[in-house]
C-alpha cells in the first residue's frame, strides 16, 4: 500500500475544487436540500475562494494519494485564519475530507497525524475541529482518536443553521 501527502499549491487549485465537490457530496448530500448544497458549495468551493485560502499564510492544503489517486485532503488553519477564536496555542482543522471509496483503509488517521505534526512543528499544545452534529461516523473516529468535544458553533449550509461539536485534543 503506497500512501504519499504533498502539500498544494495554486496550481492544484482544480483538483482542490473537485476533490473539495465530490467529498463534500458524498459525505452529506443525503442530508440536506440540494438547494442548500449547491448554496453551499458554490460559495465554499468556487476558483477564487479557493486561491485566497490558498494564498492565506495561516492555512495549508494537503492531499494524500493512495497509490497515485487523490484520495482525499486536510486544510489546517493557525493564527487569525481560524474559523473560532481558539487562541495562539491551537491549530484547526478544517476540512479533512477522504473519498468514500478510499474510506476504511487508515488514510483519515494519516491526515490526523499531519496535522499534529504541522501543530508540534508550530509549537500548537492544542488541534481542534468542528463536525456536523449528524455526522456519527466522523465524531466516532474523533473520539477513537482522543478529541473529546468542547463545545459548537453554527454552521450554515445554505440557508439552515446546523449545529457542529467542537471537538479538541491536547498534544502531549
């Protein structure tokens, strides 16, 4: 089993936009409108909104290929590109996304382990991130991985207000 992560770059941007639609999609298409994902993933995921996080210091892509697939991404923000103030000690994950077919085979956990790693290498005691209250199989592999939730936020996909767990790990 061949598994590689490289980090983007403003020449990935297409991979990153249909990565980005077709993971967002499978994992929650079955529960919301489509009016409200396309809402969404018009605004989420659109060529400019993409190249300015991109562009952003504080966040970084990754993709990681199984074999030589694209089978899916983290994005980790620190600083002031964190989507809640969590303060200069944590760094978030936001999107760790992996295609439903690549699913099951550990890739989730060697994002996880990246983002660690970026955390530790920026001095970060803290990683945390937000999911989707309904997403049971996500918060199940969190907490099998130590993050313990901490709170929620609001999350709007289109025009409903969700609900996402906050959920956090210390690094030791």
């Amino acid at each position: 089993m061949t598994i590689n992560i490289k980090k983007c770059t403003h020449k990935d941007v297409q991979i990153l936009q249909k990565i980005s639609y077709d993971t967002f999609n499978e994992t929650f298409k079955h529960k919301n409108s489509p009016e409200n994902m396309n809402t969404y993933l018009e605004k989420a995921f659109n060529i400019d909104q993409l190249e300015n996080e991109l562009a952003n210091g504080s966040s970084q892509f990754f993709f990681i290929y199984f074999h030589k697939d694209v089978a899916g991404y983290l994005k980790v923000n620190t600083e002031d590109a964190q989507t809640e103030s969590m303060g200069k000690e944590s760094l978030e994950i936001e999107r760790i996304y992996i295609k439903s077919h690549f699913q099951k085979l550990g890739l989730g956990k060697y994002l996880l382990n990246k983002a660690q790693d970026i955390a530790r290498a920026h001095g970060k005691t803290n990683i945390w991130l937000g999911v989707w209250e309904k997403n049971e199989n996500a918060i199940a592999f969190y907490k099998k991985l130590g993050f313990v939730q901490t709170g929620a936020h609001s999350f709007y996909m289109g025009d409903e207000e969700q609900t996402d767990f906050i959920m956090t790990k210390t690094l030791v």
